[in-house]
C-alpha cells in the first residue's frame, strides 16, 4: 500500500479507501496523546482552566480540518458529497428537540417549579448527542464500502488491488 501524502491530508478534493481513513483516524488519536502527554509539565504551572483552555484550543486547530478533509475525501469515495460532513450536526439539533420536549412536559417539582435536573441534564445531553453523532459518523465513513469504479470525484483510490481492494476499499 502506498504511504500517504501528509500535504494530501490538507486538500479536500479526491478520494480515500477505508484503510487510509482507518490509518489517519489512528494517528490522530495517537498525536493527541503525544500532544496531551508533553502538555503534562504545564498543569503546575496553569490553573485547570488555563490548561482545558490550551486543549481544548490546540486540538481543534491542529485536527480539526485535516480530518474535515480526509472524511470529505472518503464520503467522495462513497460517491456522496462532501457536503454530508454537516450530518452530524442534525444530532445536536435532536438534543435540543429533547431537550425542549423535556422541559416543556417536566411537571413543577416545587412551589417554584424546580428545574434544576433538566438545567443540568440539558448541556450534558447536547454534549452527549454530539459527541454521539460525531462517533456515528466515523463509523459510517468506516464501515460503507467505497465504489469500485471511477465517479465524478475521481478514480479509485490507489494502493490496493485484488482482494484487498474488494474487503477494504
């Protein structure tokens, strides 16, 4: 199989096979443990919330659209496109659906009409939903197979021929 252009991972035009995808998802989660590990030594130097500040900023501009790009790539590969990356989103929007469903049916649990279990429970079920349809949709872009043909996004992926092409592409 052909190594993968790190500059590819930067453009979202082309196509990509599963095991490509497969093999970037891994390394990303494994750069982020390295990231994560060598920003240990500043944890006594910056308050916690100066320190989920810097993860929580330094991840997404480090990942967030090389991975854009490479699910883009793999839903061309699908035939589908690159647009279906926004489909996640519709999870966070059931969540609020939820969570107005809840609110709106909730009898009052005091004179004042306690709510403080769906004020609560209402951010952690939209982060919940989420990071739910994000975890749904890598796993879609790793199990639906890509088409064995050429599409209007490109030719097969290269790297894989025969059987290899046929279970993992």
């Amino acid at each position: 199989m052909k190594p993968i252009d790190i500059l590819s991972c930067l453009s979202p035009f082309g196509r990509i096979n599963r095991l490509t995808y497969l093999g970037f998802v891994v390394a990303t989660y494994v750069l982020a443990m390295i990231v994560g590990v060598l920003l240990l030594p500043f944890m006594r130097v910056l308050p916690l919330g100066g320190m989920l500040a810097v993860r929580f900023l330094l991840g997404p501009v480090l990942f967030l659209y090389p991975g854009t790009c490479m699910a883009i790539k793999r839903l061309h590969d699908m035939g589908w496109s690159g647009f279906f990356i926004l489909s996640p989103l519709a999870f966070p929007a059931l969540g609020v659906a939820f969570l107005l469903f809840a609110v709106l049916t909730e009898p009052a649990n005091g004179p004042d009409g306690d709510m403080r279990a769906i004020a609560f429970g209402g951010p952690l079920m939209l982060l919940f939903a989420t990071m739910a349809g994000f975890a749904l949709f890598k796993l879609v872009l790793l199990v639906i197979p890509g088409q064995s043909r050429n599409n209007r996004f490109g030719p097969i992926p290269a790297g894989l021929s025969g059987r290899e092409a046929a279970t993992l592409s």
